[in-house]
C-alpha cells in the first residue's frame, strides 16, 4: 500500500467541494487515513512550499494557502500517489484531462483546488510535515473487493 498527501485548498473550501471531491478519491478505492480541516499558519506555508521560495509566485502563494481554511489528508491505496495525481488532472485545468477534478470544477491555474504529492519522497516529508504520527491504520469491510 502506498500512501500520498493531498491538500483542498481555499478554494475548493470556500466553494463548498469538500465533498465532492474527498468522494472522488474514496469512489476510485482511496482510504483516508489522515484528515484536517485547519488553518494553514505561515509558517507551514513556508515550509510545505520552500521548493518555490526563489520563484516570483511564492508571495502570492503564501498568501493564498494561509487566506482561508483547507483540508489536508492522506489517503492509502494500490500506487496512491499516481492515481491521485490522475484524479486531480493536469496543474493547469485548461489542459487537465476531462473527468478530472481540475478539468470539471477548475478554469484557473491559482484557483486549482488541490494539491497532491508529485512521488514518494515529496509524499513521505509533505505527510510528515502536516500530520507527524496522526495516522490512523484501520481496515474496511469493502477492502478484499477493492484490493487484490
């Protein structure tokens, strides 16, 4: 099993697509196995975006992650990582697949709605930096159907 991080940002929050889009992951067979609805502090905006501190858009991301609340979790699944990234779509929701969350519910590149962890590295530090050891491990009744 393969786990990954994904964030609903403030847009998708203040939109009201939580549910809609937490289904998605769950109807592909995705366990969430960490969940937060929080305010994102700057200092972890600075953290979970350092990769980008030398880019001209960082202020402006920092801005946006800490101008309204976002859900974080971190869903467990047969090659999580790119199945979400499937699920999700292309960055830039112009050019996301149709069927994809970015392509259905987005039309900009800064109002993308989530993110997700791009391979197993950024996975595992993202996953470390918004949860430490709040991961529950648990099994569902449904996973023998979903699972191989």
């Amino acid at each position: 099993m393969e786990r990954t991080f994904i964030i609903l940002k403030p847009d998708a929050v203040q939109r009201g697509l939580i549910g809609e889009i937490i289904g998605r992951f769950e109807r592909r067979g995705l366990k969430i196995v960490g969940m937060k609805f929080m305010q994102v502090s700057e200092e972890l905006a600075r953290q979970h975006y350092a990769v980008h501190e030398q880019r001209p858009f960082f202020g402006g991301l920092i801005k946006y992650i800490v101008s309204a609340p976002v859900v974080a979790l971190v869903v467990e699944g047969t090659n999580a990582i790119a199945v979400v990234r499937n699920t999700v779509g292309a960055t830039k929701p112009a050019e996301a697949a149709p069927g994809t969350i970015r392509a259905d519910l987005g039309l900009e590149i800064g109002r993308n709605l989530v993110h997700a962890s791009d391979g197993p590295e950024t996975a595992a530090s993202e996953i470390a930096l918004w949860f430490a050891s709040d991961l529950v491990t648990w099994s569902r009744a449904s996973d023998p159907w979903i699972f191989e």
